[in-house]
C-alpha cells in the first residue's frame, strides 16, 4: 500500500489527550500542508486560530462559560474542558469565511472541510493525533463574540493536537461499498 493510502486508512480520531510539547515549526507545517486543500472562486476560506499558552487557554474557557451561560463558574468549566481540550499542549480552532450568500457559504464549508481533513492527515504522517471537535457551545453566538470572531467567520471545530501514542488505535471499519456505491 503507498504511503498516502496507508495514512488515509489508518488515520483515527484521537481522544486520548497528552500534554506533551509539539514543535511549533511542526504545526505550522502541518498548516501549511492542510491549505492544499481545493476551493472555488480563488476564496481560500478557512482561518486557524492557536490556542496554546494559559492566556489563550483563559480565552477559551472564558468563552465557553458565557456561550453555556449556566451559572458555572470559570473553574467548572475549566474542569470541564480539562480533559478533552485544555490537556493538549495545543489546540486549533477552525473557521471559515461566511459570505451571506448559498452557493458561497456552502463552498466555504466544504473547503474548509477538505482543509481539516488534509490537517488531519498529514499530522497524523507527523506522529501527531487530533480529534476534529464540534461541543454545542460553538455554536452559541456569544462564543465567536467573546473571542471576537466576527459575523463573517463561522466556527468550523476545535482539534486539540497530541503526540501519537505508541499504540495507535485500530482503523474505524466503514460501511462496505456496496452500501453506499450507487448505480443511477
Ligand atoms: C464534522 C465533524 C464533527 C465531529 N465532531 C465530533 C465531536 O464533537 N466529538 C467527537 O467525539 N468526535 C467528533 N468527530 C469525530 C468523529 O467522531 C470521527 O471522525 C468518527 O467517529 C470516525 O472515526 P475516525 O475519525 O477515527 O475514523 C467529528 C467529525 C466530523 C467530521
């Protein structure tokens, strides 16, 4: 099997978080790489955003406490994002462009999509497991305006980045071809 068919089958989400230190210059890469990705009408869409030192880890929780706006203090949400985001030395958020406008919006989406999925791939040949995260609070406006992300940016997922571990996950089966390979 080649190379890029052995990481396409073999990639996993990973939800085991380490807080192991992960070279900037190879995120960046890995960013790099992931801007590959196809898009339409000369619109690269997608923005990423690094969480990474406490301040920014600060943001992120204060954000998510006023998207939940359930009485929680900073602490319990702390806890609450401990495990699956705050753990990891870094954490990507995701956006992409928003144009008020069908076509554009759904272009816009579907590009960042392959962006995130090149992301995924090519940490993954780096020794580095993400996991592409869509918690409810992503959604809730307040949270975009705490970290002042503006109306023209909608939030794509958070993908906390971790080193691999030894022992990589089993491939996720699939649905056989035949399930969903179609004659029209
Ligand atoms: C748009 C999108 C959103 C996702 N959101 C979540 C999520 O919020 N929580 C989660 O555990 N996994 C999430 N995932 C990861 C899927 O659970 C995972 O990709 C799927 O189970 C297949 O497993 P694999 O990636 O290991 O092959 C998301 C995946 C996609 C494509």
């Amino acid at each position: 099997m080649s190379e890029l068919k052995r990481v396409i089958v073999e990639r996993r989400s990973v939800k085991q978080i380490s807080s192991r230190k992960i070279d900037r210059s190879l995120v960046e890469e890995i960013i790099e790489l992931a801007a590959f990705a196809p898009f339409h009408s000369k619109v690269e869409p997608w923005h990423v955003y690094l969480i990474e030192d406490a301040e920014q880890k600060e943001k992120l929780v204060r954000a998510v406490a006023a998207a939940k706006n359930d009485g929680a203090s900073l602490g319990q949400v702390k806890e609450m994002l401990e495990r699956k985001f705050l753990t990891a030395p870094v954490i990507l958020m995701v956006t992409s462009a928003v144009f008020q406008d069908a076509k554009k919006d759904f272009e816009s989406v579907a590009a960042t999509s392959a962006f995130i999925q090149n992301l995924q791939l090519a940490a993954w040949e780096s020794g580095v497991g993400t996991i592409w995260r869509t918690p409810k609070f992503l959604f809730q406006p307040a949270f975009r305006e705490a970290l002042q992300i503006g109306e023209e940016e909608t939030v794509m997922g958070l993908l906390p980045l971790t080193l691999l571990p030894e022992e990589k996950p089993d491939p996720k089966p699939r649905r056989e071809l035949k399930d969903f390979l179609h004659e029209l």
